[in-house]
C-alpha cells in the first residue's frame, strides 16, 4: 500500500479513565496505520482497549496525548463541530449491539439512503441497491429493523455505515451477539466492504473475524504488542 492508501491512522495515542479520582490508564503510547482495501482488527482480551481505541479512530472520544488522521487531516487538532462533520462525512461507525445501530421507524432502505445524505447525497438512495445487494440484504430493503434477524441487523448496519462511500468504516465486536451462521455472514460483509475500496478497522475476540483480517494488531493492558 502506498501512503495514499492510508485512510486512517494514529500517533502515540494514550488515553486513561478517572476511577474514584484515580486516573486508570486504558491506552499507552499506541500507534497504527489502516489502508483502504484492508481489513484491520484490533483484538485483544476483555478491557484490552480495543473499544476505547476504536471510539478515539472514530472521533467519538478525543486522547489525552497523541494524535489521529483520516486522510491526512489530523482530528485531533479540530474543533467539536469540525470533528463531529468530518466522523459524519468520512467515517462509519457500527457499535457492538444491531440495535444500536438502527432507526425502529426506517426501513433498510431508508437507512442507506439516509447514510447517503448525511456523507453529502442527494438522499434519494443512489447507490443503495449495490450496497445493499454486496451485503446480502437487498431482498429486506423494505422491512424495518424489527422485522429482520440479528445478523441481518448487523449487516443493514454496515450498509448504513458504508452508504455513501466513507473512506473508513469502524465496526466495534460486530459478531459478538450473533450465532456461527450469522457470524459468517457479517464476516463476509466484511470482506466485501474492503473489497470495495473502504478501510475497514475491527475490534474483535472472534477467530472467525481474526481469520479475515489483513493485519492485526494485539493490544494487552492498553499497549500494543507485537505478535510472536
């Protein structure tokens, strides 16, 4: 990959928690770089960090030190509003549980198209059946999110976070609530997302997610380790 390829990145990220006015720190000194094409993920044991990195890639959370890019602009150094325009356009971001993710009132459709429109669409949902069909739900774009199954839930979910072509899209544990056949669909979705030009970064404990990955990067105790 070529430096133009690096949708994502950050520089000596730290970040703690207060804890009955005790800093515990939940990040130290991490660094990283996700390309477009690639399936990152971050993975690790339970308090490892992976979600609290993932929530800073995303400009949901700012570090205490450090510093985070998305296509050479470095968020960190923006405003709350700025930061919170460009995670709207460039950035999307799929949390751990489906319903989290979704809108009871909207249908699949609906929702890509909304995506389309909150990246700069015309929110009239071009582009939403290729979307929707490389996801294998284009036959659910007129059902709500109460109608579909969890892993269907999920992977309207990342069509929802990939509509209207973000450079990076975060998925935080996405096959965490979902049984093994459901588990195989999202972790195809996965795949297709890169394969469509986004950078796709992961956190997850899953084998099956880990075995797509195109790098992966171990966190224990806030700090990345290099794998043996």
């Amino acid at each position: 990959m070529t430096p133009a390829d690096h949708a994502l990145s950050c520089s000596r990220v730290s970040h703690s928690y207060p804890v009955d006015d005790a800093p515990v720190r939940a990040l130290a000194d991490v660094s990283l770089t996700a390309s477009r094409g690639a399936v990152t993920v971050l993975a690790g044991p339970s308090g490892s960090g992976k979600s609290t990195l993932l929530r800073i890639l995303g400009c949901l959370d700012r570090p205490d030190e450090g510093s985070v890019e998305v296509e050479g602009v470095v968020t960190t150094a923006l405003s709350t509003r700025r930061r919170r325009a460009l995670r709207r356009a460039r950035i999307g971001y799929v949390f751990q549980d489906p319903a989290d993710n979704l809108l009871g009132y909207l249908t699949v459709a609906e929702h890509v198209a909304l995506g389309a429109r909150l990246r700069g669409g015309d929110g009239t949902g071009g582009g939403s059946a290729a979307v929707l069909e490389a996801l294998g739900v284009a036959d659910r774009a007129g059902h709500r999110p109460a109608q579909l199954s969890g892993g269907e839930q999920q992977r309207v979910a990342l069509a929802f976070a990939a509509a209207g072509e973000p450079p990076v899209l975060l998925a935080d544990e996405p096959s965490a609530q979902l049984d093994r056949a459901a588990t195989g669909l999202v972790v195809g979705a996965l795949r297709e997302l890169a394969a469509r030009g986004h950078a796709v970064v992961v956190t997850t404990h899953d084998p099956e997610v880990l075995a797509v990955a195109d790098e992966v990067i171990d966190l224990v105790d806030g700090e990345r380790r290099e794998r043996a």
